[in-house]
C-alpha cells in the first residue's frame, strides 16, 4: 500500500508540472506574438473551454478503460504536448493546441482524482489533501526551475521539453497504480445527471475553483494598481497563496481525521473569507499579501475533501459524480477571473473580491455534503 501512497503522490506532482508549464507558457506567448489583453483572453478560454468539455468522456473513459490506463494515456499525450506548445508557430496553431491541451488535462484530472479516490479507499484513511499538496508542489517546483533556467539563458521551448522529460521520466513507476480490476465497478450507464449532493458537491467546487482562478489571475493586479505596490512586491500575494494552499493541504489530511472533514471545510471557508476582508477592507500592501495567503490556507483543502467526498455520493457511480463535480469546478476556474475582471470594471477590484469571498461563504452552510 506504501508503494501505491508514493506513486499517487508523484502522478500528483506530474499533474502540478503540466499545469505549472501550462501557466508559464502563457505570458510567453503574449510577447512572442504581440497579443492584446482582449485576444489574450480569447486564447485562453480555449484550454478552460476544453478541459470542461471532456469531463463527460473523461468519466467513460475512466470506467471504460480504467484510471491507471487514462493517467498513462493523459500523461503520455501532455509530453507531447507540452514542446508543441512552447513552440506554436502562430497564435491560431497556439490556441488549438491550448484547446487541445486543456481537454487533455481535464481527462487527466479525473483520472488522477478517480484513482486517488481508490487508494485512499484501500488504504482506509484519508489522503487526498496530501495527494493535493503534491501537485501544488509539482507547480511551485516548475516555477522555481523556470526562474532558474530563465536566468542562465534558457528559453521557455527548453522548459517544456525539460517537463516533458521529467513526466516521462515519472511515467516509469506508473505499474505500481491500481489497475481497471481495483477501480469502482461501473454502472450499465454511460452517462448520468448529478443528483441533488453531486450537485452541491459541484457547487462548491466552483467557488473554490473561482477563488483559486481569482487569486492567481487578480491578487498581483489587485496589489500592484489597488495598494500601490512595486511589481516585484505585487507578486508576492499569489506566491503567499500559493504557498499557503501547499501547507494546508500537506496538514489538511490529519487534520480532517482530527476534527472531522465538515469540520475543517467549514474552518478553512471562514479563514478564506476573513482573507479576503483583510485584504480588501486594510489599505496596507503588506496586509494584503497576508491575507492572499489566508485565503489560500483556508481553501488549500476543500478541493481535495470535495473531491474525495464526489467519489462516495450516494446514488451515483464514482466515473459519474467525479467527472461532473470537477466538470462544474471547472467552470468557476474558467469563469471566476472574467467574473472578477466585469465586477471590477464598473466597481473596482476590491468589489469584485468582496463577491468572490460572498460566494465562497455561501459553501459554509453546505460543508456537512462533504462528511
């Protein structure tokens, strides 16, 4: 079981590394081809616009063919994607490609939430906020690189052949996964509506999903042109989130078989909110990177707990709930950061973080979904 804790951990951290890349290419592409910020966010909707799509296939795939065998195939077709897309010759090839990529990551998403639901499972105790820490420290680790590999005269095509490389490389311990026999048994149906607590379940995960996609898009922007601080210092606020989340979730495992998993949803959605009130009530840049770093300590784990909890609804086979609680969560990762650009054009950013923090304490009075 050691083994199989282990391999789940590095898929997890593979994922981080795609995701990681994926965000690091962006900018790249921006200056290469002289994007506007309007286009920009046209190409960018293609990867969330694909990643959504493919969760309904992703989840007969998965009972079809088994969550080892899509991990395998996601991961294998990531490592070919990942040097076409530092390399797109034009910002249309780009963009079909992002679609493409997104879809992929999406099939791999349920894939490794599937199978991480399996484990911990077999296992007997929770996991899946540490499965979750991993991947947030596969993409803190590709940021460092990128730094890294950057400042010694490296280019952003070298990165992804790089990642693709070390995925690959990562690919090899992927036997000791629970094979198609270990997964869930899949009903006669190929496809199912969520039902009332996948629903809930899903809603959730699209006010975390937002409050992520809102943190990592805006918490820069906000602290830079809002609190007025340098741009160097402006970044640290997505960097205090992103930190933070990580450390939540590498405690959040304990902590849920301590206080229970309620419990801990329900703490962690009031340090998100008080966050956000930090934030933006305190016209202090030093107090709004503490209170990016709230947020992201207090939501780190509702993500892993929702996920884990989507592979247990009552009613619905497991490739049925998880692609259509991620599929939602999606969603708000698509759709919070325009949310937040709209709101913000006609009230201000600050505004527009105060809806964000409304909506995510709206999952307070659902956290019992997730026991």
């Amino acid at each position: 079981m050691q083994g199989k804790l282990w391999t789940m951990r590095l898929v997890f951290f593979l994922a981080g590394i795609g995701i990681s890349v994926w965000a690091i290419v962006i900018p790249y592409v921006k200056i290469h081809f002289h994007l506007g910020d309007g286009t920009l966010g046209l190409v960018l909707l293609a990867g969330g616009t694909g990643g959504v799509s493919v969760m309904p296939l992703a989840g007969m795939a998965v009972a079809r063919w088994g969550s080892r065998s899509c991990i395998i195939g996601s991961a294998l077709l990531m490592c070919l994607l990942l040097p076409a897309l530092g390399s797109a010759p034009s910002p249309l090839v780009f963009t079909a490609l992002l679609f493409v990529y997104g879809a992929n990551f999406g099939a791999l998403d349920v894939a490794i939430n599937a199978q991480g639901a399996v484990v911990e499972a077999m296992s007997g105790r929770l996991h899946m906020s540490g499965f979750h820490a991993c991947y947030s420290l596969g993409t803190l680790a590709v940021a460092l690189l990128a730094s890294l590999l950057l400042k010694l005269g490296g280019t952003v095509p070298v990165l992804c052949v790089v990642s693709a490389v070390t995925v690959l490389a990562g690919l090899t311990q992927s036997f000791r996964l629970v094979p198609k026999s270990g997964d869930t048994p899949p009903s006669g149906r190929h496809f199912a509506w969520p039902n009332r607590r996948a629903l809930v379940l899903g809603l959730c995960c699209y006010a975390a999903f937002m409050t992520e996609g809102a943190s990592t898009d805006w918490s820069a922007i906000f602290l830079r042109f809002s609190r007025g601080m340098a741009i160097d210092g402006a970044t640290l606020g997505y960097a205090a989130f992103a930190v933070m989340t990580a450390l939540a979730r590498l405690t959040g495992d304990r902590l849920a078989m301590w206080l229970g998993q309620a419990a801990v949803m329900r703490l962690g959605v009031a340090l998100g909110v008080a966050g956000f009130a930090l934030a933006v009530l305190v016209n202090s840049g030093p107090v709004g990177i503490i209170g990016f770093g709230l947020v992201g300590f207090g939501t780190g784990n509702m993500a892993p707990l929702i996920f884990s909890a989507a592979a247990r609804v009552p009613g619905m086979a497991a490739h049925h709930s998880m692609p259509a609680v991620v599929a939602i969560g999606y969603a708000g990762f698509l759709t919070g950061p325009v949310m937040i650009g709209l709101v913000s054009s006609h009230f201000g950013l600050g505004a527009a973080f105060g809806v964000d923090a409304v909506l995510l304490g709206l999952t307070f009075f659902a956290a019992r979904s997730v026991a």
